[in-house]
C-alpha cells in the first residue's frame, strides 16, 4: 500500500482542496481521520518548502500554486 509520500504532492492538493471544497455539503468531512492525515501531511510538505503555514494566505496560496513541471502520472 502507498502512503501520501508515494504519491505527487499536486495530486494530493487537489485531492485536499475538492475535500476540503466539499465541507459546507458535508460538514461529516471535519472528522475525517484521512481528511485530517492529508492536511497534516500537505502540511509538513508546505513548511518543507518554505511556506509560513501560520499566514492563511501563504497556506492558501501554496495549495492553489501547481508546479508547470509536474504532471500526474498516466496509469
């Protein structure tokens, strides 16, 4: 089985974002452990590259910012 750190951080922003997009329909996502893992881990992946978490906007856009040269593997 892969862990988040298998997978490209791209593909698991956007993954986090339609979550986390999704709360207001389904407030039952605040308590989601895989939810709460993903945030934890995109996280550590932000403070890694040099984002200052504790600003919203830096947070905000860093999970919106997708590297040009990363793609999704295909299959």
């Amino acid at each position: 089985m892969k862990t988040f750190k298998n997978y490209p951080i791209q593909e698991l922003k956007l993954i986090y974002n339609v979550l986390h997009a999704q709360l207001p329909n389904h407030p039952e996502l605040i308590d989601s452990e895989l939810l709460q893992d993903l945030q934890r881990f995109i996280l550590q992946q932000a403070e890694s590259a040099g984002v200052d978490i504790a600003q919203p906007i830096e947070w905000a856009n860093w999970l919106i910012t997708s590297n040009p040269n990363t793609s999704f593997p295909k299959g």
